[in-house]
C-alpha cells in the first residue's frame, strides 16, 4: 500500500533472481505502492535489514504511488493483497486487468494467498514475507521465461 515493506522487498528479491540467471538486461522491475502515504521515502527498516541479510539490498529505493501509465507501461503488475488488487483494477483502464495478478498467483507451494503484511508486526513477518516473495519469485520467473523468452 505504502510502498516500504513489501513491494521494494519483491522489487529487490525478483531483481536478484533475474540477475542471478543473467536476464537484468531484459526485465525490469519497479514496485509501487497504492496509497501516497510515504512517497519519496525509504523502505522500513526491518524490511531493508530483513532483505540484506539475504543480500538483498533495498535501501536505494523510493517509494512512489502507481500511475495509470504503469498500466500502459508494464507487462505485469503483480500486488501483494486483495485490497491492493481491487485498488490497481480501479487505476487500471479495464482492457489492462489481465496484466494485473496477485504475488501469490506465482507461488509454488504455499499456503498463502496473500502476502501479509509485516508492518504491524514483528521480525518474523518479515522473514515470513521474504520467504513467501523469494518461492513466489521462482513461480513469476517461470511464467515469464515460457511466455516471453
């Protein structure tokens, strides 16, 4: 929603496994968040020591809100929950909701079908979060690569 938790979590984790199989030079990824609430600020920092501490360094992002542009711009656009979902079909100019999906849509073993979120909570949601964006990540990887490259 706010765009500190985590959407730059599952910017930073999807941008490390796209890296790690050598295709950074051919998708791009950017989060958003659907509320102005911390525009221009940097992630929490238990989402950004979370994410380090699996070298994942988010700490150069900023939060911005989505724009009905990103819907025209990105191919996906992938949200972390049911109110975010319901938020970007609202933005979204209806002949693009099939690029719209949930984070969950991608996981390949989980219980979940939302990512929670971790703000109100402790340390543990965000290794919760992590590990549910990291098997999601694999499962959005794999939807990509077989429809696009």
């Amino acid at each position: 929603m706010g765009n500190i938790c985590r959407s730059p979590s599952a910017q930073g984790v999807f941008e490390k496994y796209i890296k790690n199989n050598n295709l950074h030079n051919y998708i791009k990824v950017d989060s958003a968040g659907t509320h102005s609430y911390h525009v221009g600020g940097k992630p929490d920092s238990r989402s950004a020591q979370a994410a380090l501490i699996r070298g994942v360094d988010i700490s150069q992002q900023r939060a911005r809100k989505i724009t009905t542009q990103d819907c025209q711009d990105f191919d996906y656009i992938v949200v972390m929950d049911n109110d975010n979902h319901m938020n970007v079909k609202m933005m979204c100019p209806k002949k693009l909701h099939h690029k719209i999906f949930k984070m969950m849509d991608f996981s390949t073993s989980s219980k979940y079908t939302e990512v929670p979120d971790p703000y109100y909570g402790g340390d543990q949601g965000f290794e919760l979060v992590l590990d549910l964006l990291e098997n999601s990540s694999i499962g959005l990887f794999s939807h990509i690569k077989n429809k696009h490259i």
